[in-house]
C-alpha cells in the first residue's frame, strides 16, 4: 500500500506513513494501491482502476456498523448473527450450528460459550475506533476476535 499525501510505500496496517506522519489514507496526491499521481478530485486511479474516493457519509456508515454489530454481537451472539452481518457466512453458520445442535447434546452448555465468545466480540468491536473497525473487520477480513 501507498501514501495517499507522499506515495511512501507503507504497511496496511500503518496509523501513519513513516516518511510524512500522516495517515496513510488521508491524502489525495496519489493511489494507494500503485503509488502513481492522481488528480486531487480523482475518485479512481487511471493507472490501475481503483476507487479513490470513499462513498459520501462513509464515516457514518462505518460507525453505525461498528455499532450495530457490536450490540448484536452482545445481545444475539450466540446466534452468530454478527457474523452474517459482516459477510462471514462460514463463521455465522458456525456458531448457529454449534448453540442449535451443540446445545442439544451438551444441556445448553455450547450455546453458554457461543454467547460468552459473542459477548467477548461485542465489546471488542465497541471498543475499536471506526477505523480500526473498518481496516480490521471489513478490508482485512478477520473472521474471529
């Protein structure tokens, strides 16, 4: 990944470019994903095609999802349907099948842990910043914790 303010080659997970300090997203000088000049106004790279522009109220929309999944994640975790809202269908069904049929067998012990680990993630997710959130949950795909 690049600087958007000084096309400095950074680390995805970088709060701030190590040659400029700022955000590595922050700017509008260059792609973040080839490194080449764009127009400032630019909303995708002639280079290489990406998006260079966020949709309008994006920074709503992620924190409303932070949000929503969180409180579901801590109301409805063992469930899984945390997972299903943020595209994780395999982790979703996992958890669903796992308090369904596990509870079944195990006196409702499984859906006990089920709900613990949604609880955990619940308050893991409310305690993120928006875009710790977005980078972790929604661009890097971290399924679990």
């Amino acid at each position: 990944m690049f600087c958007r303010n000084c096309a400095n080659e950074v680390d995805e997970k970088a709060v701030a470019c190590t040659k400029c300090g700022v955000p590595p997203l922050k700017g509008t000088r260059y792609c973040s994903n080839c490194g080449k000049e764009t127009l400032e106004a630019a909303i995708m790279c002639v280079n290489c095609g990406v998006s260079l522009k966020k949709p309008s109220g994006a920074a709503s929309m992620g924190e409303s999802k932070r949000i929503i999944v969180g409180i579901c994640a801590i109301i409805l975790g063992y469930l899984g349907i945390h997972k299903f809202i943020l595209g994780y269908q395999k982790e979703g069904f996992i958890m669903l099948l796992v308090t369904v049929i596990g509870a079944w067998f195990t006196c409702g012990i499984t859906a006990g842990v089920m709900g613990l680990i949604g609880l955990i993630e619940g308050i893991i997710y409310l305690l993120k910043t928006d875009e710790e959130f977005e980078n972790t949950y929604v661009t890097n795909r971290k399924p679990w914790f």
